[in-house]
C-alpha cells in the first residue's frame, strides 16, 4: 500500500509492505520526504501514528475522526535542504484484541510531522486472528449459524449470528458471540436473544418474553490447539454445549 501527498512545497510518500492484516501482526513501512521548497525545512516531530478512525468523521474531516492508539518516533528534528530527500523505515506492532475493520470504522496509520500539521493518512485492513475466523466457519459449516456482522470493542471481537431455521432453536433470536485471547486462553462468551415461555395471572394464560441467557467459556491453548492448528473436534464439542443449552427441548 502507498500514499502520496504534496503540500507546502513538501512532498510525502508513505509505503506500507503489505494489503491485510491480522490482529497481532507487525506493519511495517518506509516514509520518504522531500523539500521542493527553495529554503531548507526542518522537520520538528516526524512520527506515524497508529489510530482508530471513524468513517463518518474521516469522510467529513472531522478534528475528532481519530482516536490515537500508538505511535512511532521517527525524527524530532531533520533538515533538509532544498531538493533533498530522505527516508525512515518504521514498524508497529498490533495488539492480539485491537480493533478489527468494520463497518463504522477501522484501523489507519497517520505519518508526518505532528507538530507542524504537515503529513496524511492510510486505511488499514484490519482482520479478526485465524483462530476467530476458523471458529466462526464451524458455527457457520457445522452449526449452522449464519453471521450478520462483525465488529470489534474494548478488546472483544464480537460476530452477531443468526440462529438455524429449524424448531429447535425456534425460541432464538440471535447470538452476540464474543472472542478474546489473553495469554494464550481463549474465551468465548455467548449472549443469546431468547423468548420464554412465562405464566400469566392464571395457570392458563401463558405468555412469550424476551429474554437473554449468557454462557462463558474459557479454554486452554493445550486442549483447544493441536501444534499451531485448531482442534476442530474439541472445539465444535465446546460449541454444541454452549448452544443446547438454549435448544427449544430445554426451554421448558
């Protein structure tokens, strides 16, 4: 990936080596400035950022689009005389939970100096880590709980399902599922939209309530990985639990 940008007699390119990324990876890239002004430039905090930026702000160059996240130093002061160019190679590494690219938002690296105001910014493509992606073909292949959305929040990646058409999760709504990995652990949490059989005023008078039922897992990387790979067996096992407990036959 590459920006361009020219302004103030300054001409910036940024490259990013690579298209896509998933969370936990390392981004790295090469900045090159350039001084077509006829005087010299000094430059006063050379850096690139990484943000999280909010497509509706970016579109409308909100001041408040980008919420920072990190940042790396490149120079705090560089001259350039006229004509001369210079590069910085950088690298940032991404958090196992950061944000995800989704429909509100993503993932953008800002570079140039900070202070002067002087520089541009790049989209990332943010994808959810392969074990997430992986889990939810499962739910999809074998389950049959299809994905509407996906989004990512305070250190979560959530998919929103939509349960099987058959009767036994008639009672079902949808299903928030969540992913988080903390040193290796995975949890899993499952918030399923429900609708429960309640007793009126009378034994007679039955009515249907919304209702929502959670279940958290927690898995070791020993019984969920084999090597570096999905236990696939395991894992569907740890699924099915999770969503008989909301199948029609237990409802009542």
């Amino acid at each position: 990936m590459r920006a361009t940008l020219f302004k103030d007699g300054l001409e910036f390119k940024f490259e990013v080596n690579g298209e896509r990324w998933l969370q936990g990876a390392t981004i790295e890239g090469e900045l090159f400035l350039k001084n077509h002004r006829p005087e010299v430039f000094e430059t006063k905090k050379l850096n690139v950022r990484l943000c999280w930026g909010d497509f509706k702000k970016v579109k409308t160059r909100d001041a408040k689009a980008f919420t920072p996240l990190s940042s790396t130093e490149l120079s705090t002061s560089e001259i350039l005389n006229s004509g001369e160019e210079k590069s910085w190679k950088w690298s940032i590494k991404l958090e196992d939970n950061c944000p995800i690219s989704e429909k509100n938002g993503s993932l953008y690296l800002l570079f140039g100096d900070e202070v002067q105001q002087l520089g541009g910014d790049l989209q990332l493509n943010i994808d959810p880590k392969e074990v997430y992606k992986e889990i939810i073909k499962l739910m999809e292949n074998f389950l049959r709980f299809k994905m509407k959305d996906i989004s990512s929040k305070k250190g979560l990646v959530t998919a929103k399902f939509a349960p099987p058409l058959s009767k036994d999760f008639s009672s079902v709504d949808s299903l928030l599922m969540s992913f988080a990995l903390e040193q290796q652990e995975l949890k899993l949490h499952y918030e399923f939209k429900v609708k429960r059989v309640t007793l009126g005023a009378t034994n007679t008078d039955l009515k249907m309530a919304k209702d929502v039922s959670q279940l958290e897992q927690k898995l070791d990387p020993k019984r969920y990985l084999i090597g570096k790979s999905l236990d696939q067996d395991f894992v569907l096992k740890q699924l099915q639990a999770a969503i008989d407990t909301v199948k029609l036959k237990s409802m009542f």
